[in-house]
C-alpha cells in the first residue's frame, strides 16, 4: 500500500488526484499533525509519497530507520509539483519506480534520483531479482568507478549489460567449482560470483545466488514442515548448496495437501509445485523404490519430482536423502535464456510504451534493424552488445536472436510498430523452441498510429493487408483484398507502394472499388509519429497512388466511413449511422 500525505492545499490537490489514479493501492493519510500521519503511513505502508519539504520529511522519518531491507521507500513531491524526490529506499523500498510513477501521473513532475547505479544506467546488484551478498557496496562501487571486476559464473545467465570494466572468464561468463572457489578465497580482486554453491565471497566480492535448484520432497501423511526444513537444509549444507538458490519445492501430486509441505514451502519463501504420478514414474533416477509405488504410483518422488521440476537439461546433483518421514533430492536447472520480442511504435519516443524501454534495460544483447537500433540505442545500458544488420535479413535476425538466447543471455529483438504485426515475432518464434523463455512486447502499430492521426478511421471492424509480395504470392494478396471489399471491410495497406512495386496499390485499390463509392475516404499518412510526418485525407476516385511509397499507410474506409469536419471518421455501427442519414 502507498501512504499519501499532504501539509497544504495545492499538496493535498495532488495527492487527491494520486488517490483517484491509483484506488486500489494507495491510501491518504491524516491525523492531528502531518508528522503523525507520516508516522502512521511509515508503519502501515511499503512505500510513501509525501507532499512536504525533504527537510521536513527527513526530520520526521529519520527516528523510525530501522534497516535497509524494512524501511519503506520514500518520495518527496515539492510544493509546485515540479520534482518527485526519491529520499528514502530507491532500491529496496521501491522509491526510485515510485518516483517515476508520481511523476506520470503528476503534469509537469519530473523524477529525482539520486542512486549512483540508476543515475548512470549501471544495474545495481540489488535490482537483479536474485539474492545478493557479500561486499555488495564495495563491488557497486568498482562498477561505478570503472574499476576491473571479474564475472565469474559456472553458466551463463540472463543478466541486463554489465558496464564494459566487468570481464568474464575465458569462457564468456562460464567457470566451473574450482574457479568459483578462488574467486571466493582471492583477498583484493574485486569479483562478482553467480552462483548456488556455498561459495563465501572475499572482502571485495559479491554473490548473485540464481534461482537454479528444485528440491524434490516425498513424505508421510503428517509430517512436520520442521522435519522438512531440516532434512533440506543438511541435503543442502552436505553438497555445498545455498538455500537461497532454492526456487521450488516439488512432490507428487498426491501430496499436494500435506500441511507439512505447503508450511515449509512458505516458511523457505519458495512455492510447492506438484506433478502427476504417472509424468513421475516416467523419470530414470538412480534410487527407485517400491514403496512410493505402493503408494502414490510412482517409484520415486524426491529425485523424479526434483528433475522433472527442474526442466529440462536439469542435472540431479543431490541423491534421495532420508529423515524419519520424509525424502529430498536436488536437481539443478540449466539457465534458460530469455528473448524479448520488442515493438519500438511508430518512431516517436513518447509512443515507446514502459514496458519496452524496461525489457532494453534489462537486455545484455539486442538484435534489429540498424536504422532502429540507432532509434534507441541511448536507452541501453552501458555494455550492451548490439547486433545490427540492414534491410532484406530479418530471417537472420531471428536466428542471431534465438540462438544468443539459448546461450542463456537476455536477447531483445526490436521491431518497429509492434513486433508481432508484419515484423519479427513471426520468424523468431517459428524459430525458437521450448528450451529457452520468450517475452511479447507489444507495440503502437502503424495502422494505429496513422488511425490516430486521421481521426477514427477503425471504428468498426476492420483488417490490414501487406501490398509487398516478396512473401506473399500476388494471387493470396488479391483473393485477400477482394474478399475485404465484398465484407466491406475498412482496410489498412501496409507497403503499399515501392520503385520496384508500383502496380499493386492501384490495383487493389480498383478491386475495393468495386464495391465503395467514388467518394469513400482514404487516409494517407507518411512517416507517422516521424519527421517528415504528413497525413492527407482524400477520396478513392482522387488518390494518386504515385504519391505513396513505402514509408506510407493508406487507410481504405468502407460504405459507412464519412469524412466529418477535415477528419474520417467509421461509426461504431450501421445503425447510429442510418439514424443520422
């Protein structure tokens, strides 16, 4: 929940309007004093948005600091609206995305960090949604100062970019045990670790723990969730494993209910994920047994659970172990890679939705077209690899993307519009399989972008149509357009028109005629959102085709499109429209 707390009029305008945007997660706060409201709000809530001086802020507050990890965040907004101030818990408490959020919803607000790392679009450790320990500080530091750090890692993981002073093994990011061990016992080598071994950190050093192991548990009818919890945790301790690289507990299905399971599942902070009998018995282990087949069908749940919960490629690297009434094994999990399949919009930035800028960030490589690379290549962090490459090799692209993230890397493969839409979504998952996470981005289209311009060309059903027959024989293209015109459908022509296609637009153009009026409007918009933007509004019977090229939507209306007040305009329904005939 999100404290609002205001000291004067114009403050407690603003924290209104916080209210009315945000109903289900913040809360306004008052008492007999401001300062009484902020302490209640400080120990009712995560995080804080306080229309006071940061002086004063900091005055109140400062007695109720208990930790880093317990505090909430806190944002400042001054008097004028002008700055969200992230004072208190940028990281940890969320302050820093809550100042961004303030100053969205707040005209005119602009957010104020102040953390070294998002300052400077380094991530911080403590951002990564894994674990931290060790010399966190002492490692962020060297990141910032440009001091040489050592990437050690067994696998290689979909970490965001990395500055370029952070090295890793010869392997690219690999390792094995042996070199995790001396990076942990080296004195002055500032390094950061990835890794679910019990590995300690020296003094200058950092563990990122992955979420990498699933431990399988088998257990009788009441056990205790302490039995389970100490079992796991020796399992854990004997092979060298951090419990806090533990990302599930898995069992057999039949024991989905087990009190026992469920609480230790909760009290590790992991959830109990359970599997069927039959999908079970169907794991090779090493230790099968005819008791859980007597029991639930399957002749083992620690180990099969633990594998199969693991995924695929995963490897059992801690064999059935026993207590009075309960077993445990340990798969660990190959890193799996993510590819996100990014729409970048029509090429205006504010049309860049959050979502797209915060899979960028968090990326380590991205793969596009070279023309919308250079778009946003000043939202990626330092580090970033970049793979570019010209017109013509979208195939490849996709490829390049698929396969960076099977390495295990954190891929963004950028498209304009929305990726999904005449883009490179299609080629990248006919490409991609089950063995690595794929994210949709999705992005405002051209058809959307120029709609908007135009007036409210689609508002009723309507359909897109490439012109480009590069991939598409001629004959579907026209049996398409055709098949629009006797719907009457309003139609949206993508690559209308180029040096080496010019037939295609009049000719589907003819086709549509057919059935439309002379009359009907036709939006024409070039460069959408760009430099250069131009849009026109004309009639079927008078649009040159010789003035559209590739770098132009040509929106079609249909019987009911009219052309009110300079803008076009399809009613939501035949009937409304009749009714004013």
């Amino acid at each position: 929940m999100i404290g609002l707390i205001s000291a004067t009029a114009a403050g407690a305008a603003a924290r209104d309007r916080l209210a009315a945007a945000w109903p289900d997660r913040a809360r306004v706060f008052e008492g007999p004093t401001v300062a009484d409201a902020v302490r209640r709000a400080f120990a009712e809530c995560d995080r804080l948005v306080c229309f006071l001086a940061t002086g004063a802020t900091v005055r109140i507050v400062a007695p109720l600091l208990t930790g880093k990890a317990a505090d909430p965040g806190v944002v400042c907004v001054d008097e004028a609206q002008r700055h969200a101030v992230s004072l208190l818990g940028g990281h940890a408490g969320g302050a820093n995305e809550l100042a961004h959020a303030v100053a969205d919803a707040l005209p005119g607000c602009r957010p104020v960090i102040t953390t070294a790392t998002d300052a400077v679009s380094v991530p911080g450790l403590d951002t990564l949604g894994w674990p931290v320990e060790g010399a966190v500080a002492a490692v962020s530091r060297a990141l910032l100062d440009g001091e040489p750090v050592r990437l050690v890692s067994p696998a290689v993981h979909p970490l965001p970019a990395l500055p370029p002073n952070v090295t890793a093994t010869a392997d690219g990011g690999g390792g094995d045990a042996e070199s995790l061990g001396d990076a942990g016992s080296a004195g002055s080598e500032v390094a950061l670790l990835v890794s679910d071994e019990t590995v300690a950190p020296g003094p200058r050093q950092a563990v990122l723990r992955p979420p990498t192991l699933t431990v399988g548990v088998g257990a009788s009818r009441g056990v205790s969730a302490q039995e389970v919890l100490d079992l796991v945790g020796r399992s854990l301790a004997a092979a060298g494993l951090s419990p806090r690289s533990v990302a599930a507990l898995a069992t057999v299905d039949a024991k989905a209910g087990e009190a026992g399971l469920l609480a230790a599942a909760e009290r590790l902070g992991v959830p109990l994920r359970t599997h069927p009998a039959p999908v079970l018995a169907a794991v090779p282990v090493p230790n099968p047994s005819a008791a859980p087949q007597a029991a639930v069908g399957t002749p083992s749940v620690a180990e099969a659970a633990a594998l199969h919960g693991a995924g695929d490629g995963a490897r059992l690297v801690v064999q059935k172990q026993k207590s009075a009434m309960a077993t445990c094994a340990v798969a660990r999990s190959r890193p799996r890679g993510r590819l996100a399949v990014v729409g970048l919009g029509p090429g205006a930035r504010d049309l860049l939705t959050p979502r797209a800028r915060d899979e960028l960030r968090r990326a380590s490589v991205v793969v596009g077209l070279d023309q919308y690379v250079e778009q946003i290549r000043d939202l990626l962090r330092p580090g970033t690899r970049v793979l570019a490459s010209g017109l013509g090799a979208e195939e490849e692209r996709a490829r390049t993307a698929v396969a960076e993230a099977r390495e295990g890397r954190a891929v963004a493969l950028i498209g304009s519009g929305d990726a999904g839409v005449y883009a490179m979504a299609s080629p990248a998952l006919a490409e991609a399989s089950a063995d690595i996470d794929v994210v949709g981005v999705p992005g405002v289209t051209a058809a959307l972008a120029a709609a908007a311009l135009l007036g409210a060309p689609l508002g009723h059903d309507h359909v897109s149509v490439s012109l480009s027959d590069l991939h598409t024989p001629w004959e579907v293209i026209e049996r398409r357009v055709r098949a629009c015109a006797e719907a009457d459908l309003v139609v949206t022509f993508y690559n209308p028109r180029s040096r080496g296609r010019d037939w295609q637009l009049p000719k589907a153009l003819g086709l549509l005629a057919e059935h439309r009026a002379p009359g009907t409007p036709v939006g024409v918009v070039r460069n959408a959102s760009r430099p250069g933007e131009r849009v026109t509004l004309t009639t079927l019977e008078a649009l040159d085709p010789a003035s559209v090229d590739m770098m132009t939507v040509v929106t079609v209306g249909n019987t009911a499109t009219r052309a009110v007040a300079g803008r076009m305009v399809t009613p939501r329904g035949y009937r409304w429209q009749e009714a004013g005939a």
